[in-house]
C-alpha cells in the first residue's frame, strides 16, 4: 500500500490575492499623491477556507519588524486579529499574539520565547468594534477600522462601532519592546519596569461611534474610477470618512482634518478591485 504523507513544517502553497501599501498623505493632497508608507501587505488564500493578511508595519526602530496578520473571509470581515514582532535578525517571531472572535467570543494566546501566554476566558464581543491592543502604537489603522466597518455589515442607515482594548497577554509585551526602543533612540539614559512574561489578559470597550452610510461614490485608484461605499464614524466633532470597495478592501481613510490614508502601489491577482486589472496569479 502506497502511504503519503506531509513532513512536519511543511505546508499548502498560499496563494497570493493582492498586495499593496496605505500611506500618508496630506488631508489636502489631490489624488494619486504619493506620501509616508505606513504598511506593506499582502493579502493570501491559504486554502482553509479563509484569507491570511500579512501586514509589516513601516519605519521601526533598531532593525525590529512588526507583522499584523489577520485572519478574514471573502468579505474581508475579520474573524482574527494578532501581531508577530521580531528583534533584528530574528527568524522567527520574538513574542507573538493572536485573539480569535470567529464565534462571537474572543479568546487570546500568544508567546514570548519559551513563555506562553495563558488563553482568557472567552469574552464577548460587542457587534461589530475595531481591535486595539493597548500600549501598541506600531499598527496597520486602515485595515483595523476597515475591518470593523465590514463587522457592521452596514448598507444604509446609520449603527455603531465599538473600540475593543486588549491589554495583558503577550501584546502588552509588543508595545512595550516598541515604546522601550523609541526612549532609547533618544539616547538618554533609561529605566525600565515592564513585565519580563506574559501575563493576564484583561478586556474592556471603550467609546461607541456612530457609523453612518453616507452613500455610493467612486475614488481613483491609480488611474481608475473605483465604486465605494462612504462612511462616517463620528465620536466626537473631527467625523472619520471612510471610502471601502464592494469588496470590502478600504480605499482611503480620513481621521478628521489630521490624517488621511490611501491604497496605493496595489496589484492584484483575483478581481478583488473589478475597475481595476488582474496580474499573473503567484504563490508564496
């Protein structure tokens, strides 16, 4: 009998979506301007009946990588969302953390070297909210609020978005190898009181805002009219525009009159953005 098996570490190709870049632009920048890339991403079919993101955070210090990886369906809805961070010439990923909410309730896991961090008891999510791990200022914005507005599930009229803070676990680890690096670059000299293992995971929402359905529109996109959905999330008197395709990929993101992001540098390799062409499929 001829017997077949996968050796240990090895796995299904994954094949390669889209990718692409949000960046920085001026509230005021005509379209197609070109700024500050905050992300690099790539978008993948791991054939398990989800997409795997993979987005390596921008401009970090000392040679450390900050990757958040997050899992969705074909409508881009998260149903994981977590962060790998790796110290210069690591190979692997220092200190990882993962929070799954695929059932409604959301469960944290993670690592740091040899040290497990320990999963919560489930906690309840509140419909449809944005992630933040608390302490972690290294993170791909666009695709956290996108994803928090595909929750909603919204297609007129107006709902709410809450903002989940995780604290604990391994991640509060992350934010404080980050913030640590960023007091070293000045130079000066610097003690340091952080927890050296993972500890507790702690849950808490914070402010609701109003998402409001303000209508269909188009935006270009290197060269192309693009069909979108325009949002507004307002929790305060600076509201937050947000552009997304049917596909549920954002486009342009506004906080106020502070920040704008836009997609830029995108190709894709399955018709994710119809106004747009596909390129030759590719693995990773």
């Amino acid at each position: 009998m001829l017997m077949l098996a996968i050796a240990p570490g090895l796995t299904t190709a994954q094949e390669k979506i889209a990718e692409g870049e949000y960046q920085v632009v001026a509230p005021t920048a005509s379209a197609g301007s070109s700024g500050q890339t905050i992300s690099r991403w790539t978008l993948l079919d791991d054939h398990s009946g989800r997409f795997r993101l993979e987005s390596e955070v921008q401009n970090q210090r000392f040679g450390m990588r900050v990757i958040q990886i997050e899992y969705l369906d074909d409508k881009l809805v998260p149903a994981s969302i977590g962060y790998d961070f790796y110290r210069k010439d690591d190979q692997t990923p220092s200190i990882t953390a993962m929070c799954d909410f695929s059932t409604g309730s959301m469960t944290c896991t993670g690592r740091s070297a040899k040290d497990e961090a320990l999963p919560n008891n489930p906690y309840k999510v509140p419909g449809a909210f944005w992630m933040w791990i608390e302490g972690l200022s290294s993170l791909d914005m666009p695709w956290l609020i996108g994803g928090g507005v595909n929750l909603a599930h919204l297609d007129k009229g107006s709902s709410s978005i809450a903002t989940l803070i995780v604290s604990g676990g391994s991640g509060v680890m992350i934010g404080d190898a980050i913030n640590i690096a960023a007091l070293r670059s000045i130079g000066k000299p610097l003690t340091v009181v952080a927890p050296t293992k993972p500890i507790p995971w702690s849950f808490r929402s914070a402010e609701e805002s109003s998402l409001n359905f303000v209508g269909l529109e188009s935006v270009e996109i290197q060269g192309a009219k693009v069909a979108v959905r325009h949002y507004t999330l307002t929790a305060n008197k600076d509201p937050t525009e947000i552009w997304i395709a049917k596909s549920g990929l954002l486009t342009k993101l506004a906080l106020g009159n502070h920040l704008t992001f836009v997609l830029a540098n995108y190709k894709q390799y399955r018709q994710v953005l119809p106004e747009l062409g596909v390129e030759k499929t590719s693995t990773k």
